[in-house]
C-alpha cells in the first residue's frame, strides 16, 4: 500500500578522498542533522527505513532518535537488502551513471547531485522504490 503523501527524497553526500583518519560514512550527528533539516523542510513526521548499520543502532543514535517525537524509526532485519528501498534507489542511480567516465571527484560529485536532484520530483519513480520492497507503509504506531 502507498502511503497517502508522495515519497520524497531527501539526502546528503559525504565526500571520502581516502585521506588517513577520514570518515568513511555519516555518522550520529550527520544523520539527526540531515533528518531535522528533512522535518523542518517537510513540516511532517518521519518514517525512517534503516539496515542494521552499526551507526543506525548505536546507542548515541536510539537517544537522538527518542529526543524526537515526530520521528519513527523502522528497522529492518538482518541482511534484507530486497527490503531497503534505498538499495533500489542507488541501483538505479548508478545505471545512470554507468557510461559516464568522471575525471575528477568533484565532477563526479555534481553527476550524482544532478541524478539525486531529478529523482526528487519524480515522486511516481521514489514510491516504486518503496513499492518493490513489498512492505506495507502504514506509520507502526497507527491502525
């Protein structure tokens, strides 16, 4: 079932040069910045699908996360890529960008933002995503 508003997306790239005691990923306070931008942005509760990343289950994260009413979020089970819809977004994403040859990190960064920037008017596209994990999208703590 689809849920009653569009799908929307909303995203922050991290840049990785591979410089020694750099970051590889978003963490704790990446991810409650980018979801209260989302909410400010959005005006509306959140429903947040994540994989078991340890980030996502960190007890930093579950103490921001319940310092926060207006967002749910929904755990998948382990080794479950079928039911991230994020899996199929990024799939698609880098189709788009399979014969593309960038020559540098910055271009490539810009290729991405445009493809990220597109997908998010085209809602039709964002809620297949949802779609084809299968799951049913109603909020959990709602009938």
């Amino acid at each position: 079932m689809l849920p009653a508003r569009p799908a929307r997306l909303c995203y922050r790239l991290r840049r990785h040069t591979g410089r020694k005691g750099e970051r590889r990923s978003l963490g704790e306070s990446d991810y409650i910045r980018l979801f209260d931008g989302a909410h400010h942005l959005l005006k509306a509760p959140l429903v947040v699908v994540w994989d078991r990343l340890s980030t996502h289950i960190s007890k930093a994260m579950q103490a921001l996360v319940a310092e926060r009413e207006w967002l749910t979020v929904v755990l998948l089970p382990r080794y479950a890529p079928d039911l991230n819809p994020v899996e199929g977004l990024w799939a698609h994403v880098k189709r788009s960008l399979a014969n593309l040859a960038a020559r540098t990190l910055s271009e490539l960064e810009t290729l991405l933002r445009g493809r990220l920037r597109a997908l998010q008017y085209r809602h039709h596209i964002l809620g297949g995503f949802l779609t084809g994990t299968g799951l049913a999208l109603e909020r959990p703590d709602r009938p």
